[in-house]
C-alpha cells in the first residue's frame, strides 16, 4: 500500500496536481486521498481505474510488482 500510494503521489506531483484538483477529478475526497497517499487505505480497483485515468497512466504503472 505505501508504494502504491507513494507511486500515486509522485505521478500527482509530477503532473502539478493538487491533491484537491485531482480529488475533484477522480470523485473521490482529499481525505481519502491523502489516505491512499500515504498507504493507510485500501484501493479498490476501480478507484484504482480512475486514479490512473486521471493521472494519464495505466494501472500497471502505478503498481510495484
């Protein structure tokens, strides 16, 4: 979960999104996603989905195998 949620937010970061604006943009709250960021939230794949379609990336990116 941590390096699911740290991949997440350097991507973010990269792409110069706020946590707001990418809350809004995914249909998800800041809260959850500071959780998520941080890797003290579970994932569902389709948040997952909307994450990654949000950030202009695949899944498969986000995630160490």
């Amino acid at each position: 979960k941590k390096s699911l949620g740290s991949n997440i937010r350097a991507t973010r970061e990269q792409r110069g999104i706020s946590q707001r604006q990418f809350a809004l943009m995914t249909g998800t709250s800041r809260s959850y996603l500071w959780k998520i960021e941080s890797g003290k939230a579970d994932v569902g794949i389709d948040v997952l989905c909307r994450i990654a379609r949000a950030l202009d990336t695949n899944v498969r990116d986000l995630i160490d195998f």
